[in-house]
C-alpha cells in the first residue's frame, strides 16, 4: 500500500507580473472554483484534506478548535519529530512557516494567534501512483504550488531492498535487519529516505560503503508532467543522476529506491571527551583548549586513514556575553571503526592522549567500548533529535588542506566559541574512492574530511 501526503499551497507573494510563473492566490480570480476541488477530490477517492495545523488548538481567537487540554498535548510533543512528520501540514522547526502557528507552552511564542496564511490550504492524501500523478497533473495544469512527502508503501528485498521515499530509517533498519543486512542510512532514525537521498546521505558507515547515494541501484519518479519512470543506469539515466544529491523537489516526486544492502558490520567505539577548566577558561582564555582541538582537527585525516569515523561536538558549558571571561569549553567525540578491534582504536588514538595529558588546564577521559555490531551501536548512541525550535544550520565543508593548518583552524574554532559546532567525520574512502560526477551530489563533499555545522 502507497500512502503520500501532498501539501496544494497558494502563493505566498503576490507579484506585479502576468507571466505564467505567477501562482495563484487564494480568493484570487485565478483561485480554482469549489467545483474543480470537488472534482479533485473524486478523482482521488475522497482523499483530498483540509487540515489545520496542530496548534490552531491554543488560539483562543477560535472557538471552534480553541481546546486548552489538547494545546498541553501538542505543546508536549511539540519538540519530537515524529510528531511533526505524522501530521500532514507541519514542519519540524517552526521559522520555514514563519512561527505562525505555535503552542503556547513554547517561549518562543510571543502570541496566542493562529495565521493560517503560510500553511497548505489542501494536502491529498494519496494511496497510489495514479493518485500522485493526479495530484502533480492538476498543480501543473492550474499553477498552484504543490510539495510532496511522507510516501510509504511494502518494501521488498530480492539482495537489494525496494523502500518508499517517505519511510524512515529506522523503519528501515529494521527491515533490512530481518535479513541480516543493513542499509547506508542516516544516523538519526527519523530522518525519511527522500531527503536523505536527494541531499546526498552521508551515513554512520559511509567511510566503508560511501554516501546514500553511491547505493542506490534504482528509483522510481513522477515528473512534472505526472509520468511514473523509473530510472537507473540505463533507463532514463539523466534522471537517475540529478536526483540523487539534486535537491529535494526539483526533478519530480520521489516514489522509491532501490538501495544495496550490505552484512551487518561489527564495530568498536569509543567515547573521547575533554573540557577546559574554569583556570584555563577565565586565566588563559581557553589558549590551551583551542591548541589541542586545532591539533585534533589536523590529525582527522591521520585517523580516517587508518579507519576511524565518528560525531563530534564543541560546545560552552556556560553562557558567555562578549564583555565576559570564557566560558568553560567541552570537546565530546563519538569515534569507533567498523571491526572487531579495541586494540587499533587504543593504538591509533594514542598520540591524541599524549597531548591531551601534557597539556595544563584540561581534563580528559577515553573510554573504550567493548566491540559489538552496527545495528546495537546504532541504537544505543543514535537517537532523534530534537525540534520544534528556530533552526538555521550553516554546514561548512572542511577538505585536507583546511585541517593542514593549526594556526588558521584555531582562529576558526575561535569564531564560534559561544556556539554549539557539530563535526560529522564520516567521510573516509569509502565516499572519496567514488568518482564525484557519480551523482549530483556537490563533488566538494567527495574531498571532505569533516562537515562542520553550526
């Protein structure tokens, strides 16, 4: 079974132009007639929605929905993603609707109001291919905006498995674990397939098998004038490129890929950690701590070439305003190999430890994890994030030559020192060996050492 929610939208400008790019208002004379709606609707068997945001239940401005005991609901869940994803019309940070629709229990709600005006006025819930067809055919032909996710429907696994674009990837795990196989995938297991893929995928064990889409044998699409392809290395070939790392809703609406599987690895972590002290942090500046994570930086190359990937996290302990001393500052790194080899992760991280214990002002822990498999690891250290705040991520690609200089990457790290950076080091060969004109994906992220985001 396909299920597919499809957002319909009206502009959200107006614009002085007569030119067939301009999208219809709603209550505008180009605005379809109740009557064309109706006839949506039956063409998709009742499945065409008017939903309303979830949170339209705190604005006391409208009695009808206005329910003070389901506002405490929504503003309970409001930071879990899955709760997001289920609903047909909200996102998973509220700034990209411009925070028009908020609970109230969130601080960042500065009033009680519900505008409805940045949410779809209609999503078709489809249930098959044709549905969806349907849907892109008719915003096509009358202009309106149409945005497309949340597509599910039975996998199937013939060596490869077949997956729909909206399930999860913890769904996904789970599916490919009944044949003891796994799936490059994202690390967070509510991150959904169709935007893994089409921005790229970099994964927890890409370093041995690559991004997502380096694994992708196959997808199926509906493109703009409302025909199901299916493209891979022969059929439509052109298609099968832009939309692995393109960019989502650009080429057509993703329906499923067929993705490579691979045994699932066994693994051995480790949990590296170190802060500055409050000494170091009010009387040096925190001079000690950027050194060693600078030198940090320049060994990632060393450590991927023997193997090594992992997440990790430069943070302030504390708030600190400009005209104060530094804040305490903390270096928290998830790194592990895909074997069964405490003894290389000891060895490799060696030099690391020497410098970290001769240097004043710092305190540090390593501790090893006893090896297990990728599936257990998966599930112990990578769990949703979450949302429902304001979020503007900015992600820096880093290659060897931006981690080859000490004295330049301190000065870097400095920049952020009251913010929180993530480095997400799972690059390695297995993403380098493969040619970048493989995919759309930006060839800058076939050279990268370390995504950087803030």
């Amino acid at each position: 079974m396909l299920r597919l929610a499809i957002w319909l939208l009206a502009a959200q400008f107006v614009t002085l132009s007569n030119s067939k790019e301009c999208k219809p208002l709603i209550n505008s004379s180009q605005w379809p007639s109740p009557k064309i709606w109706k006839s949506l609707n039956d063409s998709l068997s009742g499945n065409l929605l008017a939903p309303s945001p979830p949170a339209v239940v705190c604005d006391p401005l409208k009695p009808k929905s206005f329910d003070r005991a389901l506002c405490a609901q929504v503003g309970a869940s409001w930071s879990n993603s899955r709760f997001h994803t289920n609903d047909p019309v909200s996102v998973t940070y509220p700034n990209w609707q411009s925070e028009a629709c908020l609970p109230t229990t969130l601080l960042l709600n500065t009033t009680a109001t519900c505008n409805l005006y940045p949410f779809p006025k209609y999503v078709v819930y489809a249930s098959s291919v044709v549905h969806v067809a349907v849907a892109v055919k008719f915003a096509s032909r009358t202009g309106i905006d149409g945005t497309f996710f949340h597509v599910h429907l039975d996998s199937t696994y013939l060596g490869a498995l077949t997956v729909a674009s909206g399930h999860r990837m913890g769904e996904i795990y789970a599916e490919a674990s009944r044949y003891n196989a796994t799936i490059v995938g994202a690390a967070d297991p509510n991150v959904g397939l169709g935007g893994f893929l089409t921005g790229g995928g970099h994964s927890p064990i890409g370093s041995n098998y690559g991004l997502g889409v380096d694994n992708v044998l196959e997808i199926t699409v509906v493109t703009p004038d409302g025909v199901l392809k299916r493209a891979n290395a022969c059929q439509h070939p052109d298609i099968f490129w832009a939309v692995r790392g393109g960019g989502a809703f650009t080429f057509g609406v993703l329906i499923s890929a067929t993705l490579k599987t691979h045994p699932i690895p066994p693994i051995t972590g480790a949990l590296l950690s170190f802060n500055s002290t409050s000494s170091e942090a009010s009387g040096n500046n925190n001079t000690n701590f950027y050194s060693v994570t600078a030198y940090l930086h320049t060994q990632l190359p060393y450590l991927s070439a023997a193997g090594l990937t992992g997440y990790y996290s430069i943070i302030p302990l504390s708030a600190s305003p400009i005209s104060a001393p530094a804040s305490t500052m903390n270096f928290a790194f998830l790194i592990y190999t895909l074997s069964p080899n405490t003894t290389k992760i000891m060895h490799t991280l060696a030099p690391i430890m020497a410098r970290l214990n001769k240097t004043s002002g710092l305190t540090s822990v390593l501790s090893i994890e006893p090896p297990t498999d990728f599936l257990y690891f998966q599930f112990v250290h990578f769990r949703a994030a979450p949302v429902g705040e304001n979020y503007l991520p900015g992600t820096r690609l880093w290659d060897t030559k931006a981690v080859a200089d000490p004295t330049s990457l301190e000065n870097a790290l400095r920049q952020f020192q009251n913010h929180h950076l993530q480095g997400t080091f799972v690059s390695g060969a297995g993403v380098q060996s493969v040619p970048p004109d493989e995919s759309a994906v930006n060839p800058a992220r076939k050279r990268t050492v370390v995504d950087m985001s803030s």
